[in-house]
C-alpha cells in the first residue's frame, strides 16, 4: 500500500459558468522512503496539488477527490481535528520563501517550540533541548545563540534551514519540500538540497520535491511526475524519463536545460506560456505550444495511457527515438 495515494483530484476556484480548474483528474502515489520529484512551469499546479493535499486551500477553492489517503486513512472524510494531529506531524512541509514564512516577531526559538507543543508531548526544558537539536540536526552554526535569533537576522540559507528544522521537528512520514531553492545562491542551493537528502535518509521519510528545475531532482528522485497547465502530463522512473521522454513537454523541458545546448548559439525555449482562465485550448493544453501538434490534438483531449512502464497523457507519444509516433 503506497503512503500516499491521490486519485483524481481536483481543485476549483470560482463559481458560476466559468470556474477555473487549476488541478484537474491528478493521479499521484509515493511510498514510504521514496524521493518523488513534481516538475512543470509555473502555473502547472505543482504546489496547489500539495496544499490540496494538506488542506490548505480556502475558499473559494474547492477541493474534491476519487481517493486521497495518507497510510490507508481518509484524508477527504477526515474531521478538522483528527486532520490537525496528521498535518504537521505525520505529514510536513517546507513551503517556497522562507523569509515570509518564518514570523518576524518571533524568535527562531520560540517558533520552534510552538511547532513542538502543538504535535508532541515535551514541556519546560525539554522542549528547548528539543529545538536546539533540530537546529543543530540541520548544521546551523553556532546553533545556541540562534534559537534567540529573529528571522530577519537570518541569511536566506539559514532561514530555509530553519523552516527545515520546523518541518522534520516531530520526525513526520512525508516531507513536501516546494521549491526549497529558491532565491538562494548556487552553493547554498546545493547544501539544501544535500541536507534534504541526507534527512531523509536518516529518517526513512518520503519525500516530494516540486521544482521547476529538472536538474535539481535528476541524481536523487527515483520517480518523476511531469505537470502541465493543472494536469499529470508523464510519470516515469526518473532514469527513464531522463532517456527516453515520452512527452513533447517532458521533452521541451530536458531540452531547456543549458547543458543540452552546449555549442550552440542560443538555449534551447519552449514557445508560449502554460494557459490561465481564458485561454485554455479545447483539445490539448499543450497543442498551441507543441511542435507535434495535429488536428486530434486541437479538438480532442488526451487521456493517459501506459507505455512501456510510463504514463503519458498524449495522442503521439514520442518513441525511444524522440519521434513522435504519428511520423
């Protein structure tokens, strides 16, 4: 039984005749030490699919769900209070800006200890034990004098180990870490993503890392899923996603990356921009910016189908040669 396992999610905003579906019919499953990478522009609904998830969407979002389960129980029917004792315990996550996620009125102490109070049973001196081995769990220097430290005395590195920190506090099952990068300079991104890594490892916890960035999960996920506009567009083991894309998207996007274009003149782009309220096409909401795009794909849309241990959600899958099967 995977932990947790999402069938056709979807996620509304808007009333009337008109509502916007920023995630639409998703399938996701991860298992309990597993590294899942969610990769996709901005816009794709990477991280509304993740706060779906947690709850986290107000109205007037609306979500629905076939099955959403977290170690076989019902997240969906789940009361508010049992959901409490699960979001931030069991299941955790490291959300995209540190800076405006950690409180500036309070000190990294006490936003630490709240974290504790609230999902363990540590009280008195025992609770400051407590933050203190987190922080020193996620090799913050000097880590005593930084439990008195507020967020704005802080670097960016710091900072998102600190949120770090306050996500594996109560040791949780499954760390969501969103674009757990961002902002942040080249050698720091690397010691975040190797401290992720290693937390990870240590604890035996699953792990889903949403990113824009194919590079960043391509040495540590052992699955991809690939998002477009809202919608699961390819999931595959990442070695072979990484070898053989079956998507014209997945296929943009490795082609983006600035080691593919190596001796050329220009970087490699994908044309247009991933479509909002008003500009969904009919058929396929990739065939205005596709290069493969046909009549079936302007007026119909793809369902997802299996290819070779692969899910694709398209009408020419591209073959292990990167052609599309209609050629």
């Amino acid at each position: 039984m995977s932990l947790l396992d999402i069938r056709k999610l979807n996620v509304t905003f808007g009333h009337g005749s008109n509502p916007f579906r920023a995630v639409s019919g998703l399938d996701l499953s991860i298992n309990s030490g597993e590294i899942l990478g969610i990769v996709g522009e901005s816009g794709s609904g990477k991280s509304v699919t993740m706060l779906a998830m947690m709850g986290l969407i107000d109205a007037p979002g609306i979500v629905t769900a076939e099955n959403l389960s977290f170690a076989g129980q019902d997240l969906i029917g789940m009361k508010p209070a049992q959901k409490r004792q699960i979001i931030g315990r069991d299941i955790a996550m490291i959300f995209q800006d540190a800076l405006t996620s950690l409180n500036p009125a309070y000190t990294v102490g006490d936003q630490l200890i709240e974290t504790l109070k609230q999902h363990t049973p540590l009280r008195g001196a025992a609770l400051k034990a407590r933050a203190l081995e987190l922080l020193e769990q996620v090799e913050i220097p000097d880590a005593k004098s930084r439990l008195n430290a507020y967020p704005h005395q802080l670097s960016g590195g710091m900072s998102q180990r600190v949120m770090i920190a306050m996500a594996i506090a109560c040791k949780p099952k499954l760390l969501i870490a969103d674009e757990p990068t961002t902002a942040l300079d080249v050698t720091v991104q690397a010691q975040i993503m190797e401290l992720l890594v290693n937390l990870q490892k240590q604890n035996d916890m699953a792990l889903i890392l949403i990113t824009h960035d194919l590079a960043v999960v391509a040495e540590i996920a052992q699955k991809m899923v690939v998002m477009y506009a809202g919608e699961v567009v390819e999931t595959s083991a990442t070695d072979t996603l990484f070898a053989t894309p079956r998507h014209p998207y997945t296929q943009a996007l490795l082609s983006s990356i600035p080691e593919h274009s190596k001796g050329a003149r220009r970087l490699n782009t994908l044309a247009g921009v991933v479509p909002g309220q008003y500009d969904r096409p009919t058929g396929c909401l990739l065939s205005p910016r596709c290069l493969y795009a046909n009549a079936q794909c302007a007026s119909q849309h793809p369902p997802i189908i299996p290819i070779a241990g692969t899910s694709v959600r398209c009408f020419t899958p591209l073959d292990s040669n990167g052609i599309p099967s209609h050629e």
